[in-house]
C-alpha cells in the first residue's frame, strides 16, 4: 500500500509498505478520508519524531475484522488515540490525561491506504457512522470533538461573551460551539478571508487582528499559536473570566501576575479529546447541528499531501484540507 511520510514539512515522501495483518480484536479499515490536523504542520513539534506517518482524522470501510462488534462493510470513524477508562485521570474524568491515551495509535497512521486498528481502539474509539454522515464529515468528529471537551472544561453559559482569537478551522469550530450555546461570540484574525469565514459561520462581530480590542469577555479561546494572542487574551478577559489555551505557541508565556491574581483569572488548556467528546460530536454532525461540510475548503488525492501541508501551513484562503487515500 502507499504511505505518505513526514520528515519535516517540506519533505512528505510517498512509500509503499505492506498492508498490515490483524490479530484477534482488531480491524483492518481502508482509509477514504484523511483530513489535515493544524498540529501536523507544527514542525517543532513534530520534527522530534520524525520520520513517521502521521494523518488522526479519518474515516473509512471496515475490509477485514476478528472483533465482533464490527463486520466488514461498515463505514467507520476511528479514534487514534483512547484512554484505559481505569487510571484515576480516567476516573476524574480527565481522560486526555491517561498515559495510554498518550502511547496508543492505529498502525501504521491515517495518511496511508490502510490501519490496522487495535484490539483497545477497536473496543473503545471506532464509530459507526450514519447514513446521513459522508467520509470528508466523518474526518471531522475529532477536531469537533476538541472543541466540545474544551468548551465543556470552561463552561460557556449564554449571557457570556466569548472571544475567539485567530479563526483557522478550530476557531470555526469554537465559534459555532460557542453560538450553539447562545453565547456572544466576537472573533478575531489578521487574515481578511477568514474573518469573513467567522462571520458566515456565526461570529456576532469580527475584528481585524492589527486593531485594538476594546472589550472584556468573560471567556477567551486563543485558537492560534501566534504568542501576540496570548497577550491580547490577558488584555481582554474579564475578571474572574477563564482563557483557554486551544492551540499553543511554540514558547513559554508570560503570565501578567497582579492581573492574575487580583482578578482572579484562569488560565488553562485543553489537549485532545474523550469518548464523550467524540460521542457527542458525531451526534451534533449526525444532526446538523454544526456545519462541518462547508469548512472543509480543499479535498486532495493523497498523492498531492506535500501540497496540502504547504496550504495549511500557508493559513491563507483554506480552513480544512482533507485528503482522500
């Protein structure tokens, strides 16, 4: 089968490797979809393992199968990573947190023609998916479902304000999570076509990223790894309010401490997400809830990867790529 392996991000070769044979438990999906994470491009994180095949997001059709719950012909979503549901992040309901959560994955990545998938992700990450839910949808129940654990940990309520800071894909997630809840939603961009994207998706104002914001949001998203953001997040969070760090930029921050302590603000993180998290995501895309569909902006053949790094790296005109196999 092809495989397309990173190196860094200007060298995704394409290589043939075997189909990977399964054992009792496990399922061996074809991939159809295979959608581009914002994390992928991230190089200094993704260099320190490299060489390796990554791709998290995907949808596709069980070929073989040696678990019962599952038979060959079902069109599936399949979580990489899962937890014990045993440790006591487990049962503190910090699921993301699980050392297994961390170690596991399906063989040999989602930017290949087929995964084997394990006897624990068989068991506790692989979802049917309804009629009504084609594959490029199915790609995103895993960044969707990111959004729903992060908003779960920062309870939104509907008089909040919640300010959306950079509005690539997970910002448009977050501000249609944020909307769904009744929220006020204000985002922000330097990018001009994705301001206008956070408007079509629900923001109920825009603001340019080179302009001054003067607001106070009870909750603050920052959904770009740029560090700027995270200091216009203290500028503008309310007191007692809550930023959540979405994404992440590639240093430490600063943390403004008599802010912070006299206002009692927040600070936290969100990383990944839970069976519910994933549940419920499906069901909020199952029920057109939220629009995955139209912000998946570019669909290329597996073949064409290298290009479809190079356009979400760029963050220009896209919001998703997704390629199919």
């Amino acid at each position: 089968m092809i495989v397309a392996k990173y190196y860094n991000n200007n060298d995704i070769r394409l290589e043939d490797m075997p189909i990977p044979q399964i054992g009792p438990g496990e399922i061996l999906v074809k991939v159809r979809a295979s959608g581009i994470c914002g994390t992928d491009v991230m190089e200094w994180y993704r260099i320190q393992k490299a060489p390796r095949i990554l791709g998290h997001e995907i949808a596709g059709d069980i070929i073989e199968s040696q678990a019962a719950r599952f038979q060959p012909g079902q069109r599936v979503f399949v979580s990489h990573h899962v937890p014990c549901n045993d440790c006591k992040f487990c049962r503190e309901d910090h699921q993301t947190a699980c050392d297994t959560l961390h170690g596991g994955n399906y063989d040999p990545g989602g930017y290949s023609e087929y995964v084997r998938v394990p006897k624990i992700n068989v068991d506790y990450g692989v979802y049917v998916l309804p009629e009504q839910v084609s594959y490029i949808e199915g790609t995103m129940i895993e960044p969707l479902a990111c959004g729903v654990r992060g908003l779960r940990l920062i309870n939104i309520r509907p008089e909040h304000t919640v300010l959306i800071l950079g509005c690539g894909i997970s910002g448009i997630l977050n501000i249609q999570l944020a909307k769904l809840i009744g929220a006020r939603v204000v985002a922000t961009d330097i990018n001009r076509y994705r301001l206008n994207k956070a408007k079509e998706f629900g923001a109920d104002e825009v603001v340019p990223g080179d302009q001054d914001l003067h607001l106070k949001a009870e909750r603050v998203i920052v959904c770009t790894g740029a560090y700027a953001a995270v200091e216009q997040a203290f500028r503008c969070v309310d007191k007692a309010g809550i930023i959540l760090l979405f994404a992440i930029p590639n240093r430490d921050i600063a943390i403004p401490i008599p802010d912070f302590w006299r206002n009692e603000l927040t600070v936290t993180s969100s990383y990944g997400a839970a069976p519910v998290d994933l549940e419920a995501a499906l069901g909020l895309i199952a029920g057109k809830k939220i629009n995955v569909q139209d912000t998946i902006t570019h669909v290329l053949p597996l073949a064409r990867i290298q290009e479809g790094f190079g356009i979400v790296a760029a963050a220009q005109e896209s919001l998703k790529v997704v390629l199919e196999p």
